[in-house]
C-alpha cells in the first residue's frame, strides 16, 4: 500500500528505514508495479545481497548508511575482511563488523579498567560504565567511537551504493 501510494504521488526517492529481508521483498514489489525510484537504505539494509533466492540486480543504485565497507582499503578493514572470508567463506557485512568491534572495545574496557574473574557482576559493570563513557575505541565501524551515559554509541556513518552487485564507496 505505501509502496503503491507513493509511486502514485510520483515520488522519485523512497527511504526504507528497515532490515534487509523486508527491504528485498520491497525492491521485487516494486519491480513488479513497474516503479523504479532511487531507494535509500539505512545500516540494516547491509546483507541485502546475501538474501537467498533474491535478484540482487533489483538493488542496483540502492544507497545505504553503513558504519562499515568491507571494500574499505584500510589494513584493519582488509585484515578483517580476509579473515572472514577465509573462515566463513563469505565477505563480511555491517554485522559481522560490529559484533567484532562490540568485543574489542569490551576487552580495551575491561584491561583499562583492570576487571579480573573474582569481581562481582555488579563491581564489573560499574567498571564498563566507567570505562565506556570516559574511553574511545577506533574500530572497523568508526575512528574515535565514544559511548554516552545511557548507551549509545557516537560514531560517522559512510554511505555506500549497489553497484554491478557489489557495495562501493558513495565518497
């Protein structure tokens, strides 16, 4: 229905602010009705072209907002990258980034804040809580990541495009 009352307003770019399952099953409607707007993603659309069974030429143009771009020439980013694949077989995405950033920067905090295995749960998490908001942490999703008090993470995005089935730098 949206998808349908926006190309009915003639609307020529279209945001999904949403995962990438969904997101394909979007982009194959859309291909359906014949609309063909600019589609822009945000990190979650990262994995899109692994979706078993999708079209990945029906993401051809789609921009995203990524923390991470695994064609990044960086040695952090190539080093991970190669590891990744040879393990699992496959190019990492977003996720994978994150999830490895999430243990990194769990480790920095916990050396500098000198946690060890007898301390209590409650003595390691005002620990991490300490650490997190006085540290910053240069990882493979940001350069000089900080956390605030109540969690979130500030970091700069990059934005990446489908292009020829691959994601390449928007830069």
């Amino acid at each position: 229905v949206q998808l349908g009352e926006a190309q009915k307003a003639g609307a020529d770019l279209v945001f999904m602010p949403i995962y990438y399952t969904p997101a394909s099953l979007i982009l194959n409607q859309a291909k359906t009705m014949g609309y063909e707007p600019t589609f822009f993603g945000c990190d979650g659309m990262d994995g899109i072209l692994t979706v078993e069974g999708f079209d990945t030429a029906l993401a051809e143009g789609l921009t995203l907002m990524t923390p991470f771009d695994a064609n990044a020439s960086d040695e952090a980013t190539q080093s991970f990258v190669a590891k990744y694949k040879e393990k699992t077989g496959i190019v990492p995405n977003q996720f994978a980034a994150d999830a490895y950033d999430v243990i990194c920067s769990l480790y920095q905090a916990c050396v500098a804040g000198g946690v060890t295995p007898d301390m209590s749960a409650s003595e390691i998490n005002d620990i991490l809580v300490g650490q997190f908001t006085s540290m910053t942490y240069d990882g493979l999703t940001g350069k000089g990541m900080t956390w605030k008090a109540t969690g979130e993470v500030s970091k700069s995005p990059m934005a990446v495009v489908i292009k020829d089935g691959t994601y390449v730098s928007a830069e």
